[in-house]
C-alpha cells in the first residue's frame, strides 16, 4: 500500500512507525517489540499489547511486515516480524517529513527524531529546518487573520495571540534544542 494513502488510513496512530522503526533494527517478536518500544518511547507511547498486535496485523495487511513463526533460542515458538521493503520505504517518509499540526510536536516530531538521530543522523537537520518553516508558515497564517471567526472579537484576538505564542514557543524549543537534536547520539 502507497505510504500516503496509508498514512490518512491510519491518522492519529503513529504508533505504527514506532513498530516499523524498532523493526529497522532486527527483526522482532510482538513482546520484544512491545518491550522496546517501552524502553525506548516510554515517555511519548505507552502501547498496550492488544494494540501492538493490532498495529502489527494492520503492518501485515498492508505488507510492511512479513511475518513467520520462529523458535528464538530455544523459547516457544513466536511469530517473528520483519519489515519489507515497502515498510522501510514508508518509514524512512514518514520519519523525514515534519508534522503539520503543533499538537503533533510532542510525541510525533520527538519520535521522529529519536529514530533519525539511530538511522539517519543526517538527516535530522534538515527535519528540523522543514519543521521551522512549517511553524514559520503557520505563524504567519495566524498572525495575518484579521478577519472575526466568532461574534465576539475579544475572544478571537485573544485565540489568535494564544497561537501566535504557542507557536512562539516551539519555534523557540526546537531552535534551543536543535544542537543536541543533530549530535549523534551515544550508544551505550
């Protein structure tokens, strides 16, 4: 499946690329998966095993994962993920491109880098780059609206000067944080 039209299939559920991103990595069972993604997401996604297992069954479907079952060192045996071609295509685009909605900087934008910083280092900056001119564009739409949305100009003044400030402020976030964000990160 095309990554665009799955992507507006799946809106709101990132969750997906975090899978496909730790399946960058080696191929995995569901709980080994589950278990990295707490490890490594845990302050941005907490996932529950019934949704893993339905984000994997949707990965399956759309044949970003293959799956077969294995015997991993001697354990039961596991259905053991392994990311197609189609699927490291779809997150290497969805890792490279910035998020469109602010709401979306906090788990979105940081999980994107977390996994760019462990795959493609360099191509963090140019994430971030793109992401500022988005806020710049976004700012600069809110800023510009002169025109009364409601039947009550304070509020409306006083809704664009609260975007306007919000996006102040991840500009101002993600230019402080922009340095370390680009330094390869450490293994260890």
């Amino acid at each position: 499946m095309e990554y665009k039209a799955a992507r507006r299939s799946l809106q709101g559920f990132p969750v997906q690329f975090a899978v496909l991103g730790f399946l960058t990595e080696s191929p995995a069972h569901g709980y080994a998966l589950r278990t990295r993604i707490a490890e490594g997401l845990g302050p941005l996604w907490q996932i529950a095993s019934s949704q893993l297992y339905q984000v994997l069954h949707k990965l399956e479907t759309q044949d970003w994962v293959s799956c077969r079952v294995g015997d991993p060192a001697g354990g039961p045996a596991r259905k053991i993920y392994r990311l197609t071609d189609e699927g490291r295509a779809a997150f290497a685009a969805w890792a490279n491109e910035p998020v469109l909605n602010i709401r979306d900087l906090r788990v979105e934008l940081l999980a994107k880098l977390y996994f760019l910083r462990r795959h493609a280092p360099g191509n963090v900056a140019s994430l971030i780059e793109q992401q500022l001119k988005i806020l710049r564009e976004v700012r600069g739409r809110v800023a510009g609206h002169e025109a009364t949305i409601g039947d009550d100009t304070a509020i409306d003044q006083a809704w664009a000067d609260l975007r306007c400030r919000t996006i102040d402020t991840c500009v101002e976030w993600l230019r402080r944080h922009a340095e370390s964000f680009c330094t390869p990160k450490e293994n260890g």
